[in-house]
C-alpha cells in the first residue's frame, strides 16, 4: 500500500493550495510530520528562487 501525506496551505491570496507528497513511510511520527510541514515550504521557494 502506497501511503500519501498531503499538505494545505493558503496562498497570499487566500486560496487553498494542496500539495501531495507519495511515498510516505508508513510509520511517520507526528514530529516528522511536523517538521514536513515546517520546512518543505522553505525549501519549495528557494527551488523556485533557483529557477
């Protein structure tokens, strides 16, 4: 079974924006979770700062 973490977030403009992360490990703990959560969006907008 393939397991999915999606992640919401709201754009400057208050739309709802999700992303979807496959290939979760089953046993993600909550703080891992959390950490995702805190720094994937770092991350996505310094790949978009590169590009």
């Amino acid at each position: 079974m393939e397991y999915i973490l999606l992640m919401s977030f709201l754009t400057e403009n208050g739309e709802k924006s999700n992303l979807n992360i496959s290939g979760v490990k089953p046993e993600l703990t909550p703080a891992e979770r959390n950490t995702l959560l805190v720094l994937f969006p770092k991350i996505f907008l310094e790949m978009i700062k590169v590009n």
